[in-house]
C-alpha cells in the first residue's frame, strides 16, 4: 500500500534515523495516519512514519535498512496486570504444576523432593484442577503421598488458593479445630482439613515459608520472564502486586541490560507505607521502569471461583464467594494511597466486589477529588448496567481478564450462561466509552496477545463452546484495546501505545494480518519479531 502522507519530526532530515523498517503492512493505532508502510527510529524513538517511498529518502548511508516484505507491524502490546516479578522466581525455583494428570504432578513433586533434605519446603505453581485428567482438586493425601517427609504448598494457578500436605498444616499450627480465618476458609471433608486453603487460609501457610530469593535471584527472575513476554509480543507490563524488592530487581535487571520489556509497578498496600515514607508516588521512575499505582484486594478469584457475586454459584446455592478485605479496611488503605498522591487499583472479580470497590472510589472523590485520578478496577469481572454507569461517570480503568474465556472456558459453567452474558465485559465497557485494557494476570491466565484477541474476539473456548457472545469486539477494538488502553491505564499514552512520530519504538511483527485471517485461528498468527526501544528484543 502507499501510505497518504508522511509524518515526521520538526528537523528530521538533521538526524538521520538509525533505523528504517519499509515495505511492511504498519497498523499504526493512530487515528490520523492508520495505515502506513514504513517507520523511521532514532534513539528508541520513531522520528517518520509514512510511504516507503518517503521514509527510505530520510535515510543516510549509515542507516540500517529493514525489508519487512509485507509483514504486519502492530504496536507493542501491553499487559495491564500481570505479575512478572513473581512469576519469574516461582520459574527458576519451584516446581511447574502445569500438567494433565494429579499423577503426574505427584511425581513432579516426589522428584523435586528428592532433590532437598527432609523438612525442606517443596513449593509448586500453576495447578489448575480443571486441566487434569482426574477432574478433582489435589488433597492433602496426595501430596503426603509425594513428600511424606517434606512441607508441601502447591498454589493454584488462579493464585488465591493453595494446597498443602500434613506436615505444611503441622508447621503452620492448623489443625481440624482450627476456625477459619477472615477472609479466607480452611476446607474440610466430613470435618477434617483435606488441604485446600482458600484467599487467607492459604496466607496462614504462606506465611511460614521462608522467603529466601536474594536479590540476584529476584533480578535473574525478571529478565527470566521478560524475555519470555518478549517472545509473545508483549513490549509493557503492568505488575499487579509488586513489592519494594521487586522495584528494585526491575531496576537490577534494567541497569544489567537484561530487561525486555517496560514495567509499570504498582505496590501492593504491605508496602505502601515505606515507599510513601520515602517520598515515592505514581510516576517515580523513567521510561524503563515506573511506579504504578497502590494495590489492595477486596474479595477472590475467578478462576478458583471465589468471586464475590450478588448470585451464589451454579450448583453452589450457598456459595457467593469471598470477601477477602472489609470495605471499611479497604477504604482506609485506600485513602491513605490516594492522599499521597498514588494511583489506587483493587481487585474485584466480582459484581458485588466491584460495587463495594466503586463505592470507595466515588467516596475518595468527593471527599479529596483529584483531576485526573485513573482509578483503577484490577479485573472487574462481572458487572451490570448500573456499574458500568458509574465506571464511566468516574472515568475507571477496568483490567478484564483477556484469555479466560478461551484458556478456562470448562469453569464458565459454574458461573452459567447468562452471567456470562456480563463477565469480561468489553462490548459494554467500549459501548459506554471506557477504557478497558488487555490483561492476563499471568500465571491465572496464559499471557500471549494473540490468544487474548481470539478470546475477545470470538468469545469460544478452546473446545468451541460460546459464552456470552454478545461481548464480542472487533479485531481492530481488541488491538486498541491491548495497545492504546494499556497505555493510558499507565498515564503513558504520549509516549507508547501506538505508531507515532515522537513515541517509543516499541513494536511487533507478525507472521500475519490478524485483521484478514479467520478468527478462530487468530491464537496461531506467529510472533515472529518484537522490538523494544528501536532494538530487536526477540527474533524468531
């Protein structure tokens, strides 16, 4: 195609550009310039976009020429909540419960144990019941059976429930009489703990293993799984729950050039204190690594199903989820973050969650409004009408799970058809003007771009199975929704999120055209190159 114009910086022509990308098929984002064939970078930035034609003529003979041969270029996409830091230790050190079969994962764990003295931890992740052949949660006799001699946390992939063996429960000081803690339950069978620990019964456990990573391991996680995201086309990340030490091992991995992707950090509220102690607030930092905003959590998971609903789950009739932190606690960690000048995002799943989370929010703003706060609503899963006219009147940010209903389709049943009708609801959040951002929440869900736009997209599972067709996007809207929106829910839309003179080079070629090919098979387009800052960070 030939581009119409060419859009480039005052003076261009003094700075030849490093690098130009030509001949390719550039979907920009950009509202005054779609379409384009060809970009002109210079020091990580893009200084023209336009024709082949034109950008070609801006380069010197210094300038490193790329064919793209009718490749398509998309913005970089941006992850808005994902835990990086977190998941990237838990690769290097714990054991991948990512497998089909309970079988399986008891001999995973066996051979971990194998490997450390007796009464060391062995500690799991990524377990999701619904994936294993058995169709059943792992007990407490499973992993006695694997490591009798060894305290065993296997966390489920959702990230709010974890599942332990006798000896854990024993180090913990839990036993069958021990009450449920606020916020969370130890489950039981026929009276007896059978190891599954839900939202805070899983802290009571968590909080006696001990926590070892040094500060080289923590920054050898991170450039562990940014180069993993780098790989996918993810280019920006939002971390969901960051820490102070995870602050710094972006900034060790950084420093290191081992970085591949940008970090957007928010802090979670258990070190809110310190970092506004130091003079720290939303926007610290540069363009590698920023501070986000301050994290809390107001009630469960979706994928676990212990989402706070106003409706008790399909074949659950007593079961409406939890409510992990009080509003009257949340309001108050809440508050604090938001007179310190700090960006506020809490979690809630689900509809009555995200009410108590609104509730808070408009209160904030009318009793110290700010200009522009971005309130953030971290997943905001099942909505209603009436929510998504506050969200809007507040001008929120929700972070919808971008690939569940493709990755966990086999749990939409508990949550049944007509509820899906309103569950990572994008048709309704564009259709009202909000600026609602791809996320995958990475481990719960699968992180790669491609598979978040055939969710959005199509609405089917991997096995076909619709739900709630009627929040189905176009492909243009999911692309904008995980470039654009992921950019403003940072306050970084002036510099990222599109194709534009001045903005990062952040970007990322295709193996196809997601806008020409079948929908159904968007999750197979390959990712066959991503730049960051105008150089290569990935290449197939």
């Amino acid at each position: 195609m030939q581009a119409s114009s060419l859009a480039l910086l005052p003076l261009v022509s003094m700075e030849k550009p490093d690098t130009v990308l030509y001949g390719g098929n550039i979907i920009t984002m950009a509202a005054n310039q779609p379409r384009a064939d060809a970009i002109a970078i210079s020091g990580g930035h893009i200084t023209a976009v336009g024709s082949t034609e034109d950008v070609l003529a801006l380069a010197s003979p210094l300038t490193r020429k790329i064919d793209l041969g009718g490749k398509t270029v998309l913005p970089g996409f941006i992850d808005a909540h994902s835990h990086p830091a977190y998941s990237g230790v838990m690769h290097l050190f714990q054991v991948d419960c990512d497998l089909r079969s309970i079988a399986a994962i008891k001999e995973a764990i066996r051979t971990a144990a194998q490997k450390k003295a007796p009464g060391e931890w062995v500690l799991g992740f990524k377990y999701d019941d619904t994936k294993t052949s058995e169709g059943r949660f792992l007990t407490r006799e499973d992993l006695d059976e694997a490591a009798p001699d060894h305290p065993v946390f296997i966390s489920h992939r959702g990230g709010h429930t974890g599942f332990v063996n006798s000896l854990a429960l024993k180090m913990a000081s839990i036993d069958d009489n021990t009450p449920d803690p606020a916020g969370g339950r130890f489950d039981r069978t026929d009276g007896r703990l059978n190891g599954r620990l839900l939202e805070t019964g899983a802290s009571a456990v968590e909080a006696v293993i001990p926590k070892g990573e040094t500060r080289e391991q923590r920054r050898d996680g991170v450039a562990l799984i940014s180069k993993m995201l780098a790989k996918s086309g993810v280019t920006s990340v939002t971390d969901a729950y960051g820490s102070r030490d995870d602050f710094i091992a972006y900034n060790d991995a950084y420093q290191a050039g081992e970085l591949g992707t940008r970090i957007y950090c928010m802090i979670g509220y258990f070190d809110i204190d310190r970092m506004i102690a130091a003079g720290l607030q939303t926007g610290f930092g540069d363009e590698w690594v920023r501070l986000g905003g301050m994290k809390a959590t107001c009630d469960g998971s979706i994928s676990e199903r212990t989402a706070r609903l106003s409706k008790p789950y399909v074949g659950r009739p007593d079961d409406y989820g939890i409510i992990v932190t009080e509003e009257g606690d949340l309001y108050e960690l809440a508050r604090k973050a938001h007179a310190a000048s700090w960006q506020l995002g809490i979690h809630a799943n689900g509809d009555v969650a995200v009410d108590i989370t609104l509730r808070i929010y408009e209160r904030l703003q009318k009793e110290m409004p700010k200009a522009d706060p971005r309130y953030r609503l971290e997943h905001c899963t099942v909505i209603n009408d009436d929510l998504v006219r506050r969200i809007a009147a507040l001008g929120a940010i929700p972070t919808p799970f971008s690939t569940y209903v493709y990755f966990h389709g086999e749990k939409m049943v508990e949550y049944g058809k007509e509820r899906l009708n309103n569950m990572f609801a994008l048709r309704s959040f564009l259709d009202a003007g909000v600026m609602a951002t791809q996320a995958s929440d990475y481990p719960p869900g699968p992180y790669e771009p491609m598979m978040a736009l055939q969710s959005s997209v199509t609405r089917t599972d991997m096995k076909g199975t619709l739900w709630g067709g009627n929040q189905r996007i176009t492909v243009e809207e999911a692309i904008r929704v995980g470039t654009v929106h992921g950019a403003y829910a940072s306050y970084e839309e002036k510099i990222k999120g599109s194709l534009e003179v001045g903005k990062l080079a952040d970007l990322v070629v295709l193996g196809a055209d997601p806008t020409q090919v079948d929908p159904f098979t968007l999750v197979d387009v390959p990712v066959e190159r991503t730049m960051v800052g105008g150089k290569w960070v990935y290449e197939g």
